[in-house]
C-alpha cells in the first residue's frame, strides 16, 4: 500500500510538468489559426477538410487540455 501510495504520489507531482497550460493552447490555437488562413488563400478545399477534423476533433477534446494540446500539434503537423 505504501508503495502505491508513493507510486501515485509521484505521479501526481510530476503531471504539471508535462500537462498542458491554457498559455500552451492559446499558442497553438493562434498557430492553427494563422495556418488555416495561409492554406484558405491557396488551398480552400484542403482547408476545409483541416476545418471538419478540427472540428471533430474539439468535440471530443473539449474537456481535455492535454487531448487538445495533441489535437492542435497533429493539425499543425498536417499544415506543414
């Protein structure tokens, strides 16, 4: 029990460090955002099927911060 408890606790101490900040969204919300904007201008299609997956996925990720860290890294890989 006492190793499970300092197991946890651990854990616990060490998830800020890798959790995801309101801070950490709103840059890569503003990151997205300027990238769709660049591929609007030149790709309108390409730019709307990055839209519907975004969407999708902030649906689901809407009381996750951490999902929707990951979300928003996989739709700026997908922009590059």
């Amino acid at each position: 029990m006492k190793t499970y408890l300092l197991t946890a606790a651990l854990i616990i101490a060490a998830t800020p460090s890798f959790a995801c900040t309101a801070e950490d969204l709103t840059a890569k919300a503003t990151e997205v955002s300027q990238k769709m904007q660049e591929l609007a201008a030149k790709d309108p299609q390409r730019a709307a099927a990055v839209a519907q997956k975004m969407t999708e996925g902030q649906a689901q990720t809407a009381t996750d911060p951490n999902g929707a860290c990951k979300l928003y890294d996989d739709i700026l890989a997908e922009l590059q």
